[in-house]
C-alpha cells in the first residue's frame, strides 16, 4: 500500500506545476481536428503563444483548468501504476538471474503497470479533457462540452450514459500510458542504473534522479505523442444519444482519420507543449517519487534497498 501512496502523491505534486502546460497541450492537440493544415484558424502557435492566448481571452486562472481532475487521475492512476511497477521491481520481476536491470522484463513491467492504472483513472483523464479544452468561442478548438466542474460532469456523463460512459474512450488511454509507461519508466530505471554503476553523483543524489529522469521524459515524448493526440481526440469528441462516438468509432478509427485528414504531423500535434509538459512532470513525479521512496525507506532503517 505504501508504494501506491507514495507513487499517487509524487504525481500530485508533479501535476500541480504541470498542468498549465497540459491545458496548452491539450488546446493544441485539438486544434484543426481532422482538418488539412492551412485550412483552419490557428488560434495557438505555440506553447508561449497559447499561454498567453488563454490568459488574454479566457483569464489568467484558465490555465489550471481541469485541476481538481487533473490531480485526482495523477493520484489513482500513478499511485496504480508506480506502485505496481515497483512492487513487480520488489519481487524481482524487472531484473535477471544477476540481479541487473532487465530491458524486456523493465518494458512489460512498465507496460502492464501502465495499463492497469489507465484503466483505473479513465474517467478522471476523461473529465480532465473536456474541461481542459473548454473555452470562450473566439478560440475555441475542438467538442465544447460546457461542463461547470468535475462533479456536474460525473453526474451529466453518468446520468446519459451510465457507468459504462464514464470509461468511454478507456482503450484509447490504456494504450497511451501502456506505450508511454514502459518508454518512461524502462529508460528511467537503464538510465538510473547506469549513472549510478559509474558514480557520476554521490549515491542518493537528487542529481541521480534527476539526469536520469531528463532522458527518461525526452524518450517518452517521441513514443507517446501520437497516442496521446488520438486520446485526447477520443475523450473530447461528442457522442449521440446512445453514448457513440461522434467522429471517431475506436482507437484504430482515430489513427485513421488523423493521418488521412492531416498527415503523419497531426500526430505531432502539441509535441512541443507535450515535451515541456512532460519532460518537467516526468523529472518531477519519478524526482519525488525516488524521493519519498528514499526517505520512507530511510524510516523504515533499510535505505540501501532502494
């Protein structure tokens, strides 16, 4: 249990600074949605320029949009996800016969951990989106859901669709954080070991985490856009009365449609929001996360576990 806590409140404290840049991101993504490129108003340039797009027109406090749902999926999902990964890592499931860190065993690790708090935090990543993309007309991209908060959205989404509606798109995101767990978690723990055989910082070091977490964040970005956009797509479209997609039917349909519509970049929408974003939520959340595992293992007298 304590793996769990400490995996949700390293993500928390990550997504509290981060999230400003998951609303650019997620504005971004949405933009020219299955529209060909030059064929639509671009209200965001880039990440500067969609920072101060949403605090001119939509108000400064427009960007932590999504918050309280923001802080609760990193909670569920990452506490699910970073404490089945260590608890596998604890087991010896991540590793060989000699003890060192195993490449296809790290991946599934990291894969399997990935979906399972996918799933677990669907509705929440779900709520995140559309609040996220919520804004005033002028710049308006994507589905507008108009939700007042995370409960009303509960209760709007529920009481159309049910609880089967609240995990709607669920396949999208389980697939997301699968590809992006096992890229970020595997570099990070490769990265981590390797700079630490060579003592290039003292062991324990916020500097081990730290570099390790840098590379650990650039890698991830290059696999996990293209799903994070089709995610992002998925959750925010609208549905019919009967709970079906609006634009896109599955995950494979959305991979389709993008690339017809706008090429192999639309799945590089964002990316730039999406490296910034994540390279500092990345560093952040395994920082902290190395961090609070370092000191609970400090109280408990068996440090050099860690």
């Amino acid at each position: 249990m304590a793996e769990f806590v400490i995996g949700g409140a390293a993500a928390c404290c990550a997504g509290l600074f981060t999230n400003p840049l998951e609303v650019a991101k997620t504005r971004m993504q949405l933009q020219g949605e299955l529209i060909r490129k030059g064929q639509y108003t671009v209200h965001y340039r880039n990440v500067v320029h969609a920072f101060y797009t949403i605090a001119r027109v939509d108000g400064l406090l427009a960007l932590q949009k999504g918050l309280v749902p923001a802080m609760w999926y990193q909670f569920v999902m990452n506490g699910a996800r970073l404490g089945v990964y260590q608890w596998l890592d604890n087991v010896g499931l991540t590793r060989d016969k000699h003890g060192r860190v195993s490449l296809p065993l790290t991946v599934a690790a990291g894969a399997t951990s990935g979906c399972f708090g996918a799933f677990i935090g669907s509705p929440f990543y779900m709520i995140k989106v559309q609040l996220q993309a919520m804004s005033k007309e002028e710049i308006a991209v994507g589905y507008q859901h108009r939700h007042t908060g995370m409960q009303t959205a509960f209760e709007v989404i529920y009481g159309k669709h049910g609880i089967v509606g609240l995990w709607r798109g669920v396949t999208s995101a389980m697939a997301r954080v699968t590809v992006g767990s096992a890229s970020q978690l595997t570099t990070f723990a490769a990265s981590k070991e390797y700079i630490e055989k060579y003592e290039m910082f003292p062991k324990h070091s916020w500097s081990n985490s730290i570099a390790s977490a840098l590379i650990s964040g650039c890698v991830t970005v290059f696999f996990m856009t293209p799903f994070d956009v089709v995610s992002t797509r998925f959750y925010n479209q609208g549905t019919d009365p009967g709970g079906k997609g609006l634009l896109y039917t599955n995950v494979a349909d959305c991979f389709v449609k993008i690339f017809k519509k706008e090429g192999i970049w639309g799945f590089y929408k964002g990316w730039g929001a999406h490296l910034f974003r994540l390279g500092p939520h990345t560093v952040l959340s395994l920082v902290f996360w190395n961090q609070l595992r370092v000191t609970y293992k400090r109280l408990q007298g068996t440090l050099d576990t860690v």
